[in-house]
C-alpha cells in the first residue's frame, strides 16, 4: 500500500514533498543522513555519512528503530515510512 502511495505521488507529477525543517525535497538520504532536525535521533541508533554505509554497515534493527521513533516527531508525516519503505523494497 505504502508504495502504490509513493509511485502514486512520484508519477502524478506533484512537486516532490519538502523537509518541514529543512525546506528539503523529503528524499531517504535527506531523512537518513542529512537533516538536522533528527540529528539527535539519528545519533542514538547510528552515525554514518553516506546512504551506502548506512545500508552496508548498519543493523536492520537500528534503522527501523530509527524510522520508528522519527515517525513521532510531529515534523515528520507518512512521506517518511513511504521513502524508506520503499528504498528497502528496491534495495532487497
């Protein structure tokens, strides 16, 4: 369901959604790796500087822990479950 949304939104033509904080297009490396506003978050389950390290080198655990507790931030909506969701339905 999570990725008919994602394709839905990605082929409707619809402007990319954007970071609440950052003003950022809402990409997975951008939730993962670069936004400030999850920094902390971020810090307790894994430190990593590149997407390819983050899947390579981290525990599944610590990143759907991540996911988890990120999805409570108010900033962040259903947009986050659907990219990560969906780069890991690609990556596998």
């Amino acid at each position: 369901m999570l990725l008919i949304l994602l394709r839905r939104t990605l082929l409707s033509g619809d402007d990319q959604p954007e970071c609440d904080v950052c003003q950022y297009p809402l990409t997975v490396k951008h939730i993962m790796i670069e936004c400030v506003d999850l920094l902390d978050v971020r810090n307790i389950h894994f430190v990593v500087s590149s997407t390819k390290d983050l899947f390579e080198n981290v525990a599944s655990q610590n990143i759907v822990d991540f996911i988890k507790e990120t999805l409570f931030i108010s900033n962040f909506n259903i947009c986050v479950l659907m990219l990560v969701t969906s780069f890991f339905i690609i990556a596998k």
